[in-house]
C-alpha cells in the first residue's frame, strides 16, 4: 500500500469536496442560491 504524505491527502481530499460542492449546486441551482448567499 502507498501511504500518501499529509500534503498530498489534503490537496486531494480538497479537490473531492469542491467536486461534490460544485455538483450539488449545479444539479440545484435554484436550492443553490440558498448556499450561495449564506457564504
């Protein structure tokens, strides 16, 4: 098994959420306007 350093588990962790995050307001745009004004 390949044991990835602290950096790279964290870019690649990072890249997953914002891909979920842009998925979820794409696919709901309307309901994403909600999460797009609280932040």
């Amino acid at each position: 098994m390949t044991i990835l350093r602290t950096k790279e588990m964290k870019e690649a962790l990072s890249r997953l959420i914002e891909e979920i995050w842009v998925k979820r307001v794409n696919s709901s745009l309307n309901g994403g306007k909600k999460y797009l004004n609280v932040s």
